[in-house]
C-alpha cells in the first residue's frame, strides 16, 4: 500500500483506526487494529495488524455485506445443500449463457446502446451471474476481489503495454 494510502497513528486509547484509499478508480476503506507494544528503550510503537478490508462498489454497498445478504437468502430456503462448487459452477455457466442471448446478433453499435428494456433484462442476468460468482467464490473461501487482483497483475507481464497496445493477439502471439 506504500505510495497510495496514508496510516495516520493514533492515540494509545483508540482500538481502531480506518484509512482509506483510492487506486486505479477503486475506494478501499481499511479498519485496522492498533496494538500498542512497549518495546526496549521506551518506544510505543504501533503494530498495526489486518482487520477488515471493505471493498465498495460504485453504489457503496460492500462487498462482503453483498456474500452476508447472499448466505442469509440461501440459508432461509436451505438452498446451502445445493450449492457445492459444481452445481454453482454449472448454474454459473447457464446464467452466462442467459446474458449472451441478449447480445447475440447484435452489432458492436447495438452492444453498447441498449434499450431501456434490454438493459433492464441485461441487468437481471449480470445479477445472477455476480450472485453465483460471488457465492461460488464464498464456497471455495476465495477473496474475490484479491483474486482479480492477482490476475490482472500477471496480466500485465503477460501483456506489456508496449506489445499489446491496440492489438487483440493472445500473449504467446505477442512479438
């Protein structure tokens, strides 16, 4: 995080500190313990150790409030015996599918001005797609958001912008 987000330290009574951060268009909000250690000498050093992470989407609903009102939705119906990694994965697939149909036929020009019906529609399937991604990511204790995370940074070695730039080419093409 060095570089982009400020810790400011805080007072020896205060339990919790919260920074926030803004990157590459995305707000972090970080809650962090603060341990307060006498070390040798007489320092009072902070050790600031993880709390949460809150990962907001551009409508500030967090991330894991979305996977805590997913699990509730799932454990009211007793839907939990359904949803191994396989059966989310397959219905994943189908709502994938659903989302497709939508654009099928369409030209470029039409794929990116809908109309307010079909975008409702699209809407409906991109739901169900992050609901099923998100509880998959859930049953499998993946961090969603440090999973893409992680991806996009090996793509950008696989990808260096002065190789990819404007081209479409896998990254084994790349020349």
């Amino acid at each position: 995080m060095a570089g982009w987000a400020r810790i400011e330290y805080v007072p020896f009574a205060v339990q919790l500190l919260s920074i926030s951060a803004r990157r590459a268009g995305v707000t972090v909000a970080l809650r962090l313990a603060a341990l307060p250690i006498v070390a040798q000498y007489g320092v009072v050093p902070y050790v600031i150790r993880w709390y949460q992470r809150d990962l907001r989407c551009s409508r500030g609903v967090l991330v894991q409030e979305l996977i805590e009102k997913i699990r509730a939705f799932n454990r009211e119906r007793e839907w939990g015996q359904y949803h191994s990694p396989k059966n989310l994965v397959m219905a994943l697939a189908g709502e994938v599918g659903e989302l497709i149909e939508h654009f099928q036929w369409l030209t470029e020009e039409q794929s990116r001005n809908l109309p307010a019906a079909k975008k409702a529609a699209v809407e409906e399937e991109i739901g169900d797609v992050t609901i099923l991604l998100l509880n998959l990511a859930d049953q499998l204790g993946v961090d969603i958001v440090a999973a893409a995370g992680h991806k996009l940074e090996r793509n950008r070695v696989k990808y260096p912008v002065e190789k990819s730039r404007g081209r479409a080419d896998k990254y084994t093409d790349l020349h």
